[in-house]
C-alpha cells in the first residue's frame, strides 16, 4: 500500500486488487508459470509452479476453477473449516483462503518450507499490471487499482508516545534492533 | 547446469520391477533437440526392427519436449513413442495437457518402459521418488476414472496422470492414452502400454526448470502472447473460419458444422451428405453443445481454449477436443447428442477418435454386404445408435467379432477375408485417417498424405494455405504480412496460384515448388515434436506466433544451445531421416507411401509418380525413399548408413538414387 500526504489531516491510499472471474478462467495456469519466473533470482531465471503466489486450485470434473493468491502467514491451522456451496457446486474447504498454513502445501517454497506471499509484483520501476494480470488472456484476472481517502490515523502519535517510553527504557538503539529484528520477520 | 530439459530420464524395467533415473548426453540435445528426436534416437538404438510391438523389447517412450515447463506460452507437449501394433512402423502421438511440464518439474525429460510388467501396475513419479504400485484394484476401470482414482489414493490433487482405459488393457490396435483434456490416440500406443502391463502413469514435481537467458527469452514469451491477442480480434480474411484463427480447430466453440458435415464423409468415410446442415440441425445440435458443454478448457500455460468440459446428461463428465467432437455422429450417421454421449465411453475406454467410429461403421458395412453375417453379431439391438454401442463394448472387451474389430480395419479385413479389404478403404500406411474424400488431386496433401512418417492427415497440415484464394488481389494481400516463410519465394508460389487454369492443381504448384512447400510444413512439425510446442500456435495454422525465424532464438535462449535458422533447418531434417530410418529398417518403402486410393476422385500417375521422384530426390532418398549415404552422413547419421549398408537395405558406394522405379513391387 502506497501513501500519499495530502493537504491537512487528509491523506490518500492506494487500494490494489485483482478481481477474480472464476467464470473465465480456463484452466491452463499461466498465472502460476509467470509468477515463479517473475520471483525467481535472477528474474525470469526459472519457472517453478510450486513456487508461484497464485495458484489455480482447480478440479476440471467438477468444474471448479479458483485462483487463489497468497495472503499471510499463519502459525496455526483454523480451529474451524468452512465448505462454500456455489451454483451446486461444492468447493473444498480452504479453496477460498489465501493464507499459507500448516494445513496444506500452497504457497511455501519447495525446499524450505518458508512462506510464500503475493507482493503484487512490486519492482522498480513498477509494472503497469502484475504479471499473472498480464498473462491471463481470459481475463479471469483484472488488476484494479484505486484512492481511498483516509483521515490520518490518530495513533501515530500514540505510537511515538510509546516508543519513547520505551526509549527511556531501553535505549534508542535496543529499540531499533528490535525492530530492524521485527521488519526482517515481517 | 542444464537449460530448459533436466538431463536425466528415468528409466524402468517393468520385467524386473527396476527403476534408474539415468543422466543424459547433452550432445544428444545438440543433434535432436528433444521429445521426438531424442525419443527416435533411443529407439534406433535400443529396438532392433525385429522386435514385435508387443513385445518386451519393444520401448514406450513418454517424453516432454525440450522446452516444455518453461515460460513459453503453448509449449506442453507429451510425445509419445514406440513402434505401432496397426502399422508396424513408428507412432509418435502426442498429447497436450499438463502431463509434460509436470515431468520436467519432477526432474526428468522421458520415462522410458521396456520390458513387461507381470501384473497391471502403475507408475508414481514424486520428484526423486518413483514407485511401481500395484494397479489391480483399477483394471477395467475408465482412463478419467482411473486418473481420479488413484488421485484419491495418493491424496494429490496437483498430480498428472496419464492412463489408459479397457482398450489398452486389452491391447486393442487403435487404443490411446488418456490424460483428461488431452489424448495421445493415434497407432495403436495405448495397446503398447496394456501390453506392457501399465495402466498409468502418475507425476508430481515441484523443481524448477532453467531458463539460460532469462530476459531474451520472456521478450519472445511476450510478443507471442502479444500476437495471439491481436490475431484473436483479426481473424485471416478469405479462409474458413477454422482456418481463420489460431490453436487446434475451434470444435467446441464454433457451432456452424456446415462446412464438416457437407464435405467430410459420413459412416465408413462413404457418403458425402450435401444439403444436411439444415437450420433446423444448426438449432439442434447448437441445443446440444450449450446444454452439455459446461466450460471452454486449456492446456498448461496457453490462452487458446481448444478443449471443452462436457456434461452429458446422466453421464460422468469428460472432457473433448477438435475433431472427436463430430467423429462418432458422423460413423454412426446420427447427431450430435448420441456424438458427445457415445463419445464419453470412448474416452473412459480409451480409444482412438478417428479409428474407433470408422471401425464399427466398418464392421456394419461388412454385415451389410453379406461377409459378416449375424451370427456373428449376436445380442446386438435393432436400432442404429445402440449398435454403436454393442459394437464399441464388443471391440474393448475384445468378445466375438469385436476381437476381430480390435485389430482395426486393415488387419480385420485380412482376418475375415472374403473380399472384406475393399471396405478397409481409408488407410495410409493401415492406420484409419479423416474421413476426407475430395475430386480433384492436390500435389502438396498428395506428397504429404503418401510419405508423411505421422500417417496421419490432420496432423500434417501447415503454414501454407490449403487452397489458392479466389483472386490475385486476395493472394497479394495475404503474403504483404507473411514474415513466417523461411524464404521469399513461397510468396510468389502463393501469389501465382489460381483456382483454375494454367496454375492451378494438380499441375501447379509444379513439382519443385511442391516439394518445398511440404518441406517447409514437415520442417515445422518436426521442429514443434522436439520441442514439446503445440502446432496449433506453429506448424498447423496460418500465420502463427512460432516460426522458423523466432525458434531459434527460443532454443537458444531458452536452451542455451546457440542456434540459427539453418542449424535449426539442419536439425529438423536430421529429425525428419532418423525417424524414416526407423521406418524404413522396419520395411517400409515406396510402394507403401500411398494415399488412400479413393481419396481423390481424378488421379494422376503420371504427375504422381513425377511428384515421388522428385520429391525423394529433393529429400536426398533413393528411389526407394530411403535416404542415400550420401545424405545420412551428412546428417552426422553415420551410424544408420552404417548399419543398412550392413543390412544390405543400401549398397555401399551407391550414394545416387538409383533408377528403380515407383511400380516395383512392395517389398515385405
């Protein structure tokens, strides 16, 4: 998310999405190919499906088509599941969900096991449309992108008032490992 | 570190139940590329021309194309290999899908299975483990089936698998490989792996595949994907709508069968049915599709949506592509909705889209005309779809006459006799093609219909437009955007051609001029089977994204082989003379290199045999069609030279085609 300062308190963010069609989408995974290729190191180096950020969960006898992007991390798996039932067809449970999860082997990379997350092809300069946008011909995928005016949020301050506490505390530069520590996590 | 392929295949013994994953020769990928020309080089050194098909030395040989799983848009096929139940010779099927890219990301470019299993097992591929698991719990059952299954069992929904139904299982002659949207149908190598007691084999891998320059390359993966959204709004003016566009024919999309059902030949490819594509049918059979198709599907990493799920009523879905749609409608002399509902058997089965309707149509002909009788049709219903059905039952379970019909029609009208060959009357090479009777003789289809090592008609068809259009003006304009010609001169054979007159066929375009413009449409198609490419965005339509000026890049890039256009050239046609020696160690000369006798109403000998001559001359083939020693070493094929001047199938010293001519006597 980008943020821009306007004039007085008012500030605007960027909000990108992806709208999904599974109506469209046909199948044929060149969202996750173009994925991996984009990640890889050097870019474009490899191309690696299991190491793609979307993936196309998909069951052709059953029609069901969802591609799904890669969201957070969590630790745990949900103490709960859910099984949506759409047009009479039943999607698996997790079909929905973005998280990469012990419960399932999406979005982690292969051989580390670490977790995979969609940056939106973040890159610089940046692209006009991530690449999956780019490569779905069937329009399943659509990059939308758009303002969203935001009163510049209160708790800034609050935050500063707590880190100098902390500051007092600890010392300036313990916090600041700290959360160079946290950023890397992140 | 090796680009684009893995560099190792997996090798099984299902004699003995052993599994090696074996590094290849990187020398090989210099000299054949992949998929078909590394398949054909193991086959010339491991099947000597006296092993049977069905035999344990007989190899079946799945292999990704060499730049399959990588980014290149399209490029995803399997290319199956062995030599052919029904033609003796060599099949090469293929399948798109998923199946391909998944090996590669396994770690392997081929699986190769010689030998014969005992009992009926499957193959599970997991990255670096690989099992042989035993599949007795999936005999008889469907080649969808059997892939949802064993998904199940494994609990891996990503696998791929490629399976064959009960024809393969009992080596049914036109049997094919199933792998859910796609099928590796033709010659019989679902049959070759029944034989070998294999009912699927089962692949997942999650290892990345290599991309030598990785920014040269996704700049051609682009435009191509560039190129395919312009034409999709541009389709070409003055062809046929089929013709117009890219990908395999549109079957499921388009509706209006007008052009198929008037021109191709219904029943046993005998009765031509003008006037049959009536509003009323139209409104019929687009009823039928829209109710059952529910989704326009592809294959791994292509926009073009060739295939379709459909979801007859009461059936289990399946799914289809091209062609198959109208084949069993057009056999059976019914509609489309006994066509999508009977062909959903087929495909559970696993059989052959083009031989299968052909043969039952066959086997009713023949009841018809008095040399089968009854009796030997017993139990089978009145009516003519259920006879369909009988038949297709009789023929996979290989009961009564349908273990005669199995054979397909060739070998089923020699094992009846009594006459009953004038009925197996559309073969080339004994394989069943297209049902497809026209007037007047087309030198280029002649040339590529008789000496075509695919045997097969709708898999031959290239870059070069079928027909002259109607006027200059027309011609002109088609070849002002045509950079896909590897030279100049194809613009003005084009250009020059007319509907009628002086330069018109069969006389124009003339000999010469045909035998490059085959070339150049064989050339294309080989270069697609090393690759894993699909035709449908090369060789096959008009104008495609893939041609010989931006392949080579795509090789060297993707590869990291240095190539340009005539070292790519060079490798086709060293493709194109290994997979001929093949054939030709297998016995195969001019005598077979024939076009079914009724597939042109007016014939030519003479221009034929001009045409023959000068096309092997052309090909560097003697008159036999075998290439000379002269042209093999060339090649750098020295070791086949070698071994048919030991054989005694060329004579040594005798690089010049000799003056035999075309009348000889077919050499057995």
């Amino acid at each position: 998310m980008e943020e821009h300062a306007v004039s007085g308190h008012k500030k605007t963010k960027t909000v990108k999405t992806i709208r999904i069609d599974v109506d469209k989408c046909n199948g044929c995974r060149a969202c996750e190919v173009i994925c991996s290729a984009f990640h890889a190191s050097p870019r474009y180096s490899s191309s690696n499906s299991a190491r793609s950020r979307i993936r196309v969960i998909h069951d052709p006898l059953r029609d069901i088509y969802v591609p799904v992007y890669a969201g957070d991390y969590s630790m745990a798996e949900c103490a709960g599941r859910d099984k949506y039932t759409i047009d009479g067809k039943e999607y698996d449970e997790c079909a929905f969900c973005r998280a990469s999860c012990p419960s399932r082997d999406l979005f982690k990379e292969p051989d580390s096991g670490l977790p995979l997350k969609c940056d939106m092809c973040e890159s610089d300069p940046s692209l006009s449309e991530p690449m999956c946008v780019q490569w779905c011909l069937a329009d399943a995928l659509v990059y939308e992108e758009r303002e969203e005016e935001v009163v510049e949020e209160e708790q800034q301050e609050e935050i500063e008032i707590g880190l100098e506490a902390m500051a007092n505390k600890h010392g300036v530069q313990k916090v600041m490992d700290t959360l160079a520590r946290m950023t890397k996590k992140a | 570190m090796r680009f684009a392929e893995t560099g190792f295949n997996l090798e099984v013994d299902l004699s003995r139940g052993n599994v090696e994953r074996v590094a290849t020769d990187p020398k090989d990928t210099e000299l054949y590329l992949g998929g078909l020309g590394t398949s054909a080089k193991l086959m010339w050194d491991r099947v000597p021309p006296e092993a049977e098909p069905f035999s344990p030395e007989n190899l079946l040989i799945f292999s990704a194309g060499l730049l399959c799983g990588t980014p290149a848009p399209g490029c995803n096929r399997t290319i199956v290999s062995t030599f052919s139940p029904q033609t003796k010779l060599l099949a090469y099927s293929m399948m798109g899908g998923f199946w391909a890219p998944e090996l590669k990301h396994a770690g392997y470019d081929k699986v190769i299975l010689r030998g014969k299993s005992p009992d009926l097992v499957y193959l599970w591929i997991n990255n670096d483990k690989v099992e042989i698991r035993d599949a007795s719990h999936l005999k008889g059952k469907g080649a969808v089936e059997t892939a949802d299954l064993i998904k199940k069992e494994l609990k891996e929904p990503k696998a791929q698998v490629a399976a064959i139904g009960m024809a393969g299982e009992n080596r049914v002659y036109f049997a094919s490989i199933e792998q859910g949207r796609s099928s590796a149908s033709r010659g019989g190598i679902g049959a070759v792996m029944g034989d070998k007691g294999v009912k699927a084999i089962v692949v997942r891998g999650t290892k990345d595949v290599h991309i030598a320059k990785p920014a040269e390359f996704m700049e051609l993966c682009n435009y191509v994907l560039k190129y395919i959204k312009a034409r999709d709004g541009n389709p070409i003016p003055g062809v046929m709508p089929i013709l117009a566009g890219l990908g395999s024919p549109q079957e499921m999309i388009v509706h209006d069968e007008k052009w198929h059902t008037e021109n191709f030949m219904w029943g046993n490819s005998r009765l031509r049915r003008k006037g049959f594509w009536t509003e009323e049918v139209a409104e019929n059979w687009t009823n039928t599709m829209e109710s059952m198709r529910t989704r326009l599907i592809s294959c791994y990493n292509c926009p073009m949506k060739c295939g379709a799920t459909i979801s007859p009523p009461g059936l289990p879905t399946y799914m289809m592509k091209c062609f198959s749609k109208l084949t069993y409608t057009m056999g059976a002399m019914s509609d489309l909705e006994f066509g999508l509902r009977i062909a959903q058997s087929a495909t559970e089965y696993g059989v052959d889209g083009f031989s299968a309707p052909q043969v039952m149509a066959f086997g009713l002909e023949l009841l018809e005309a008095g040399i089968l009788t009854d009796k030997d049709f017993p139990g089978m219903p009145d009516d003519n779809e259920g006879k369909f059905y009988w038949l297709l039952d009789k023929i996979v379970r290989r009961e009564g006459i349908g273990d005669t019909l199995a054979n397909g029609t060739h070998w089923a009208a020699e094992q009846i006799g009594n006459g009953a060959q004038e009925f197996a009357h559309n073969n080339i090479k004994k394989l069943e093609q297209l049902p497809l009777k026209l007037g007047m003789l087309n030198p280029i289809y002649f040339l590529m219909y008789s000496t075509g090592e695919k045997i097969n008609i709708t898999q031959i068809e290239g870059n070069f437009p079928q027909a002259p259009f109607a006027t200059r003006e027309e011609r002109e304009e088609f070849v002002k955007d045509w950079p896909h010609v590897p030279d100049e001169k194809f613009k003005e054979y084009f250009v020059e051609w007319e509907q009628r007159g002086e330069k018109s066929i069969p006389y124009y375009p003339t000999p010469d001029a045909t035998c490059e413009i085959v070339n150049w449409q064989e050339q294309m198609h080989y270069i697609d089977d090393s690759l894993g490419m699909c035709a449908g965005l090369s060789s096959f339509p008009l104008k495609p994204p893939y041609h010989i000026h931006n392949l080579p890049t795509f090789i060297s890039s993707g590869a990291g082989i240095d190539m340009d256009k005539d070292e790519l050239i060079q490798i086709a046609k060293r493709n194109r003379n290994l997979v001929r020696a093949l054939n030709v160690r297998k016995g195969m000369r001019r005598a077979d290199e024939k076009p079914p006798e009724d597939h042109w109403r007016k014939r030519f000998p003479e221009l034929e045999t001009e045409l023959m001559d000068t096309y092997y001359k052309f090909k560097g083939w003697n008159s036999q069609g075998i290439p000379t020693e002269e042209s093999l070493n060339e090649l750098s094929l020295d070791y086949i030279s070698k071994d048919f001047i030991q054989r005694g199938i060329l004579k040594d010293g005798e690089d010049a085609p000799s003056g035999e001519t075309s009348t000889e006597k077919e050499q057995k």
